[in-house]
C-alpha cells in the first residue's frame, strides 16, 4: 500500500513539474513580449500555439492590445505630422511676406497687413480647434447638460446662417419637432454650425439643404441634406479623421482646415450617440446625427 502511495505521489510530481514547465515557458514568453511593448516595440506577436486554454486566451489579448497600441501609434505619428503641417502653411506666408516687406521687395500697405491679419486668424483658429478636439476626445472638456428644446436650437443656429442662404439663393426645407433632450447646448450647437457649414459650403448656387429633426425609438435623429458636390466613395470613410480634406485645394481656398467633422464626430460620441455621413459624388451629401434621448 506504501508503495502504491509513493508512486501515485512520484506521478504526480511528474505531472505537477511538467504542467509547470509547459505553464511557464509561455509565461516568459509572454512577460518578455509585454516588456518589449512597454517600451514601445510593437513589430512582433507572440505564438498562439499552447496546450492550455487559458494561456492561448492571455495571448490572444496580449496581442490585440499590442496590435491597437500599434495602430493608436500609428495614428498619433500621423497626427502629429498633420499638425505640422497645418501650422506650418499659414507660417510660412507670414514668414515669406514679412521678410519680403523688410527687404523692400514689397510695399508695407493695408492690403498686405491685412493678408497678414488673414494669416494669423486662421492660425489662431486652428490651434484653437486642436485644443478643442483634444479636450473632447480625453473628456478633460466636461459636458454641461440641461434639457434643452433641439427645434429652437437648430433655429438659433439657422438665423445665423440666414444670410449664407441668401447670398448663395439656397432654399431650405426644415422639417421638426419640438424635442426635449439633455445636452450641453453650446457643444451641440457647434455640432450644427459645422455640418450647416459645410452644407452651404459645398452646395451650389440656387442649391437646396433639407433639415429633419424627429424622434427614432430611443433616440434623436437630426439629418442634413444637401444636393451639392457630394464626397468620392474612397473619401467617405475619412470624412471623419483628424485633418482629412477630400479636396484639400478647394477645401483650404474655402476657409477648410480639415478639422471640423472630426470635432462633430467628438462631441456627438461624448453624448453617447453617433454620426455618419452617405454622399455620392455630384449627387449630394446627407449627415445622420443620433443622440440618445434618456441621456
């Protein structure tokens, strides 16, 4: 009986070392791999291959969030080129047309003071919209909520594009009802001024812009419609992304720094909704806003 004991008790001994070295070895192997991401190493995944479920799930999700620290990289590198970029056009014709003034090469006049001007207000702007967004998205720009009747918001922000309307002879179709809901009414009225915005922008003289406001179930659906120039399939899925101009020439000669959308996109999800856009080139655009109504 002693025997049998201390053979049972050897055996598992066995088992015991060998589930430990088939556990371990992973385990090193996985603690090495988060070393090298930890300082910023995301070229390499680690094998899936174990005999032991649990682990094979550890490396499951210790490679998913190696591959999104990778692509969150990726998109900070691209951001932050984008951002040089941006700055770096308005400062460049400043800088050309000062040293031209101090050369004597131009003449120091009103025109050219106010290009200047012109210059370091789109400047000022786009910095202003940088730190806007980045207050956003890290949710260090707390949202201040009330109830608030969505109809007459959008109408306070139609009456200051009255004027755009009818210098472009636009005819506007506004379809509404009175809703209540709680939102932080500045935030979502800059919401508003930039899709109207960029409807008017790219809606052609003699065009037309369909608003709708109604309620869907739990949530609230504000559309903008144009018929204007509309948005190449290939450049609909970046409407959205952080600097992405679909005509970057024509954007910028319109004032467009590429940022807008990105801004609608921050501030609509901050409320727990979403937005999406549906264009067709030379057709028109429409821009689908959903906001939760029990917020």
């Amino acid at each position: 009986m002693a025997g049998i004991s201390i053979f049972v008790f050897l055996v598992a001994i066995v088992i015991a070392v060998w589930i430990a070295r088939d556990l371990s070895r992973p385990l090193r192997q996985i603690v090495s791999f988060t070393q090298a991401v930890a300082s910023g190493d995301y070229r390499n995944q680690l094998p899936q291959q174990t005999q032991i479920v649990e682990v094979n799930e550890l490396v499951n999700v210790t490679n998913e969030l190696s591959r999104q620290l990778s692509k969150n990289q990726a998109l900070r590198e691209r951001l932050s080129s984008d951002i040089a970029h941006e700055l770096r056009t308005p400062l460049t014709t400043i800088q050309g047309s000062l040293e031209a003034m101090i050369d004597g090469i131009w003449p120091i006049d009103e025109a050219r003071l106010v290009s200047l001007n012109d210059e370091i207000i789109r400047l000022t702007h786009l910095i202003n919209n940088i730190e806007n967004i980045a207050s956003i998205e890290h949710r260090e720009d707390k949202l201040i909520k009330v109830d608030t009747d969505l109809s007459k918001l959008i109408q306070q922000v139609l009456n200051n594009f009255q004027s755009n309307l009818e210098e472009k002879r636009i005819t506007l179709d506004y379809q509404t009802e009175k809703i209540i809901v709680a939102i932080d009414p500045n935030k979502i009225n800059q919401v508003i001024t930039n899709l109207l915005s960029n409807a008017i922008k790219f809606t052609q003289t003699k065009g037309k812009i369909i608003i709708k406001l109604k309620r869907v179930a739990d949530n609230v659906v504000l559309t903008i419609e144009d018929n204007g120039s509309g948005i190449a399939e290939k450049d609909v899925p970046h409407v959205f992304d952080h600097f992405y101009m679909a005509d970057p020439a024509r954007n910028r000669q319109q004032g467009g720094q590429g940022i807008g959308l990105a801004i609608v996109k921050a501030i609509v999800v901050a409320h727990g909704g979403s937005v999406s856009v549906d264009s067709e080139l030379g057709v028109g655009t429409i821009f689908t806003v959903k906001l939760p109504l029990n917020n």
